[in-house]
C-alpha cells in the first residue's frame, strides 16, 4: 500500500511539474519574444535613419519619412514607443559603417558608456556577415546596407530585460515552491485517500485467508479418504482423477491466498542462472508434454544469468511452461536469448485463438477464449506483476496461429 500511495504521489507531482513549466515557458517565451520585438523596431528605426537619431530629413517639428521607409509608419508614437521624445537621450547604442569597397570603417553613432569606440568597432566587425539577433546576452544588433554601405547597429537592453529577468527567475523560485508545498499536501491528504483501498484491502486479504483455511480441511480430508480407497481397493481412473482434481484444487487455493489490491512483495535479488531454470523446467515437464502429443522444442543460450529474485523468477518460468502445456494444440516453442543489455524470454503454442494483441491474458482473473474449464486467470498475471518488479516488460500477441509470450528483463 505504501508503495502505491508513494506512486500516486510522485505522478502527481510529476504532472503538477509539468503543466507549471509548460505555463511558465509560454509566459516567458512571450516576454522574452515580446523585448526581442521591441528591440528590433529601435533598430530598425536607427536603420532607416542610417544608423542615427540625427538625421538631415528630420525636420524640427517631428519625423520625415523617404519613400523607401513607409513601414516605418506601423511605428508607435509616444512615451512608449520608438519614437518617444526621450528616446534619443536614453537609447544606449552606438553604429558602425563599413565602405563596401574598401573596408573602411567610420563611427556613424556612439551613445554607449559600457564599451570604447575601438571596442565598438572590433565588435561590429566581428558581427559583419551577420543580419540581427542577440549578441553578449543583452545586446541587439542589426546589420543592413545603404548607399555603399553596410552598417552594423547595437543597442544595449540590459534595462529593459531586467524585469523579464526578474520574471523568469520569480517563475523559477515559484516552481519550485508549488512543488514543494504539492508534496506536502499530497503527504496530508494521501492517507485519507487510500485508507478505504487499505481498509478493503485488507478485508479481501483476511477473507482469503479465512476461505485458505476453510478450503484445506476439506480438500485434504477428500485426498486422503481417497488414498483410503485405493489401499483398499485400488487405485482407478476415479481414484486418479479425483488427486487430480484435489491437486488443482490446492494449487487454485495457493494461488488465491498471493491476491490482493495492492501486491507488494519485497523480492530479493541475487545473480541467478535463467538457463538453468529454463532448462530444469522444460526438463521436468517434458513427459507431460510427449504424454499429451506436444511437440516441444527449446532454444536456450548457455550461462544467461540475470540479477533478480529466484523465487519469483523460478515460479514466473513454472507458469510460462504450464500455460504452454495447458493450452498448447500440438506445438510449444520456448526460446532464451541475450539481446543487447537485455534478456529476452519467449514462450510459444499454437492456438486457435484469432490473430491479435492478447495483453488480456495478463489481466487477473481475466481468461481467453481457449481457456479450460476450472482455469482461474491468475498465472499470467503472475508473470506479469514479476516482470513489472524487475523493470521489464511482458507482451501476448497471436500471430499466424502462434500465441506468442514475450518478456524483456
């Protein structure tokens, strides 16, 4: 249970995670695209000015516009915009002209106090083969051409991205304590939500229990006045039949007795032979199988090994071989393999199930449309809950008449 209330926790932390970083990336991915657009009408004002606030066509009474600079009309005027009447006092930036002939460079503009004119013009070379963009974290910069010319715009938005700084680093500090005071609320209220699934729980464990005890005394009074009948009289096919029918009885009830809500078996680990296990198996199940006119077939690599809990690797190997001896129509296939880092099992029978994913087979309690009579629908799930708890990964699928079994550890 505690496991289980643990993974609900850390999947809800996970998806609180994610969603507040999806919202806080598109809030200041806006916030930074919006200062990089705001930066790039301040220079392509400068750009249209020929790199300058001072410009010969600018009237004292306000902005003169040359045909080719008609875009500049989408402008804003005002405090807030390009324009602005302090823009020109305020702007940190400085422009750099190159001849288009001869290379020579030319101060155009310098209202900047972080860098020297020869600093300015090592940088706008450098920045030459460029078209706009960021440069030094801060800076913007435009290159463009006019009149024989190539000049090369920078200005300095340090001041304006401060708060969008600011911004991200808040949205960040934020984050993190969302999560922390989620996680705490989540440990809260955790309780309170799995307490019933506990509580119901462990009803079906203790009724379980009590149906083990109840079911024993009777099967193991029918087995032994049988043994009884056949001291005296013999042993016969109903005899026979009936230690079977005891012996299916007990394994059904072993198997009643490891369901629950929420399985949480604490497996050990240990270095173990899947080889081995495979091959001892299929060794002691092979009379069965020939008794019941089943091809069995084996492909097993030598000194497979794998670090997990034997007991449940032993029994995982136990109900592959019994599905395929239970349900197979004349042919079982078992292969064993290394692929790359990982260990591939693989069982086979052939079926007359209909072509198709067959997952449903791991479901408990859940049986295909083969299954025998008496068949409860715990084996696979079995093997499906091990292999979850070694990290792996089980499928079923039918395919050309082959009910195919794949595990991945």
């Amino acid at each position: 249970m505690y496991k289980a209330e643990k993974r609900f926790r850390l999947y809800a932390i996970l998806v609180i995670f994610v969603l507040l970083t999806v919202l806080l990336a598109v809030i200041n991915g806006v916030n930074f695209t919006m200062a990089a657009g705001d930066a790039d009408e301040l220079t392509q004002m400068l750009a249209d000015r020929q790199g300058s606030f001072e410009r010969k066509d600018i009237a004292p009474g306000g902005i003169q516009f040359q045909p080719n600079q008609q875009r500049n009309k989408d402008f804003r005027l005002g405090p807030m915009g390009p324009d602005s009447p302090e823009m020109n006092a305020s702007l940190r930036y400085f422009t750099i002209a190159f001849s288009d002939k001869d290379g020579k460079a030319e101060t155009v503009a310098f209202n900047i106090s972080a860098v020297t004119e020869n600093e300015a013009l090592e940088w706008a070379s450098g920045l030459l083969k460029q078209n706009t963009g960021w440069t030094r974290g801060t800076y913007r910069y435009r290159v463009y051409k006019d009149q024989g010319k190539t000049y090369v715009t920078v200005i300095d938005q340090g001041r304006e991205l401060l708060p969008s700084f600011r911004i991200l680093i808040i949205s960040a500090i934020g984050e993190v304590l969302v999560l922390v005071i989620g996680w705490f609320v989540l440990l809260a209220i955790g309780r309170k939500i799995y307490a019933p699934l506990e509580e119901a729980d462990r009803k079906q464990k203790n009724f379980i229990a009590n149906a083990n005890r109840e079911f024993r005394v009777p099967l193991t009074v029918i087995d032994g006045n049988t043994e009884l009948t056949e001291r005296k009289h013999g042993p016969d096919d109903q005899t026979r039949s009936t230690h079977r029918q005891v012996a299916k009885m007990n394994e059904l009830v072993d198997k009643l007795g490891s369901v629950g809500i929420f399985d949480e078996k604490n497996m050990s680990a240990a270095e173990i032979s899947l080889s081995e296990y495979l091959a001892a198996a299929l060794d002691r199940e092979a009379a069965d199988f020939s008794t019941r006119g089943i091809e069995l077939t084996e492909h097993i690599e030598p000194d497979v090994t794998l670090k997990a809990d034997p007991e449940g690797m032993s029994r995982l190997i136990d109900e592959l071989v019994g599905n395929a001896l239970k349900f197979a129509m004349s042919k079982a296939d078992f292969r064993l393999k290394k692929e790359n880092d990982a260990v591939l099992i693989q069982a086979q029978n052939d079926t007359d199930l209909p072509d198709g994913p067959a997952d449903q087979a791991f479901d408990r309690f859940t049986t295909l449309q083969n299954a025998k009579e008496g068949d409860a629908g715990l084996g696979l799930s079995y093997v499906k809950q091990t292999v979850k708890a070694h990290n792996g990964r089980a499928a079923a699928a039918v395919t050309g008449g082959m009910f195919t079994i794949r595990i991945t550890l």
